[in-house]
C-alpha cells in the first residue's frame, strides 16, 4: 500500500526503510499492536493495516494520531488527581505517549478520497504492561474469560478453582476490580473507554483473584460527554478538539456494548454451565455493584440519572447491518458509525 500510494516520496529517499532491531514482535489480539518479546519493557507499537475487520478499515487517522500523546496526558491527569481511582482502584492507564503521522500530498485535500487511503501511514506507541505490576500479579486480556479448551473447560472456571473462592465470591471481585473505575470516570468526568475483552486488561493476584483494571486504546476509543461538564474545564483545546463526543444517553452505549453486551452476555451463560451461578444471579451481582459505587458516591446522584445504565431497553447496535443493509463494502469519505436498530431489554433493569 505504501509503495503505490507514496511512490513520489519513496522515489526521492523522503521515505526510507528502517533496518530491523533484530528483537522478536509478536501480535497482540488485536493484531496490529506488536509486543516486543526481547525487551517486555519496550513500548507496544501499533500500527495501521489495510484490512476492513467489523466495521471501519484499520488505519491510523492522522488528527486523532498525532493527538494520542495529548489525549494520554489528560487522561492520566484525571486519574492521578483523583484518589478513588490513583489509590483505592488502582487502575492502570496504558498510555500513547508518542506517535507518528504521515498525511497524503494529494489524498487527504481531496474531501471525496475514501478514507482508509488517508490512513495507511504511521504509527503509535503505547505503554507496556511490564513494570507496572506487583511481582506477585498476572494479567489477562477480559476475552481470556471466555476461553473454552477443546475439552470444553473453560478459562473462567479453572481461575474460580485456584482461587479457592465460592464462585460469587469471584465473580463479586472480579466486578469490583472491573467497574469501579469505568463508572468513576463516567460519572465524574462524563468519560468513557471502550472496555471490550481486548481494550479492558484484568490484574489478578497470586491467587487469581481479580484485583483491579488495566485499560488501554485512547485516541480511537475514549469518548466524552457532547453535554459539557464542570470536570472537562480541565481539558486542552487540542483534546477537545479531536476526542469524539456523543449525547449523555449514548455515552452509556459504550459500557453496555463493549462490557455488558460484549463480553458479559456470553460470560453469564458460561457461567451457569460451568460455575452454577444463575444467569439471573450473575446479572443481580453486577447491578448490585453498580448500586454500592452509586452509594459510595452520592453527591453524583444527578450524573447517575443523566448517564443511566440502568434502563429499561438499551439500543441495538448492529455491525452486521452495516455491513448487509447500509455500507455493504462500498468506498465512502468518512467512517461509518454503528447502526443503531431496535432495542434490547436490559438485565440490569429491575422493574
């Protein structure tokens, strides 16, 4: 891609091939964020791939990019000037803390280019997880929870047998390591993450009990309140000016499809097969956690109203309908955002 695209700058040595460091990569789930194995305490690279994977081409925007590092500083500026999440969550910020951007001479002054080919050229480089653990701490991606071997074990039962707890009794844990935090920053700072199973890291200690939340993917993935709140006077203008924003009511849609729908929804029946905790039971006990951090907090009673994850329904949103009924794989300028079709009834809901 980059050959044909850039054959001006790559004819005249403006671009150039690096020589290798000769230290070993390896993909990470997302494929397109490289681990250094020779040296863990290297930063992870991510980069852009010409591939469509669910809804959007795997690219790098250049504005959103070259914004990580900013996007980073405030982000970790949130969490390090608040207690409950710097010292009783604990929450780990894997930052972007540089990266790199190279725009298209031609391409991105051409409003109708489709948008993937403005994107193919650059890169970011993010936080380890090395070095910021306990010794006695491991960590693992929140889609690991959902892993059945091909005798039919699941990951999530074998973690509750080390444990030696009574499977509510982690499962309790495991929620009070993942949503504290996420809710935290939703309610105080109107600010979301997109914690699906490989953007939300869990930290267990040597037991393999949850203990707290790593969380990663600024730039493309955090996302804040289009209703301006107190809390975001502290926000730079080149933050401001690149995170995206969306209503209050759809803020919450972030925490229900990446977190409730995504992973939860098949983590609950797994659950009743293998650990024997209802359905029923396991949604009771993320509620209930919902409702002692709300408690914990009451003088955000207004928030908890305005960015309500406990509604009756929650909208739908469906990738696939993108895909069959509204984008197909044709070429556009822009992104396309998620189709947003029916409703679902919300298990957090009690009427």
């Amino acid at each position: 891609m980059v050959l044909p695209l850039f054959a001006p700058a790559v004819a005249q040595g403006a671009i150039v091939p690096l020589p290798t460091d000769g230290d070993v990569r390896l993909p990470q789930q997302s494929i397109r964020t490289f681990l250094n194995t020779s040296r863990p305490d290297r930063h992870t690279v991510k980069l852009p791939l010409a591939v469509l994977n669910t809804l959007v081409w795997r690219g790098l925007p250049t504005e959103r990019t070259l914004a990580a590092p900013a996007v980073t500083a405030w982000v970790h500026g949130l969490r390090d000037a608040d207690p409950f999440l710097r010292d009783e969550c604990g929450v780990i910020l894997l930052g972007e803390v540089a990266s790199v951007a190279v725009a298209h001479p031609l391409y991105d002054g051409l409003p109708e280019v489709p948008y993937q080919y403005k994107e193919l050229l650059g890169a970011i480089w993010r936080e380890p997880l090395t070095g910021r653990l306990a010794p006695e701490e491991r960590a693992r991606t929140l889609a690991s929870l959902l892993y059945t071997d091909p005798e039919g074990r699941a990951f999530t039962a074998e973690l509750v047998a080390r444990s030696g707890l009574a499977p509510t009794a982690w499962l309790k844990r495991l929620f009070a390591a993942l949503l504290p935090p996420l809710l935290h920053f939703l309610y105080r700072y109107g600010t979301v993450f997109s914690p699906h199973g490989e953007n939300a890291i869990v930290v267990f200690d040597d037991h393999d009990i949850p203990v707290r939340l790593a969380i990663k993917d600024f730039v493309d993935d955090v996302n804040v309140s289009a209703q301006r709140l107190p809390e975001h006077d502290s926000m730079p203008d080149d933050v401001r000016e690149i995170l995206l924003t969306e209503p209050p009511a759809f803020l919450t849609q972030f925490i229900h499809s990446g977190l409730f729908v995504g992973v939860f929804r098949y983590l609950a029946p797994l659950c009743e097969e293998q650990l024997g905790v209802p359905e029923n039971e396991f949604w009771s006990l993320v509620r209930a956690e919902i409702l002692r951090h709300q408690a914990r907090f009451p003088e955000l009673k207004d928030r908890y109203e305005l960015f309500d994850l406990l509604v009756p329904r929650i909208e739908r949103l469906c990738l696939n309908r993108n895909r069959l009924h509204l984008d197909g794989y044709r070429d556009r300028p822009g992104r396309p955002h998620a189709a947003v079709h029916g409703t679902v009834p919300n298990p957090l809901h009690l009427s």
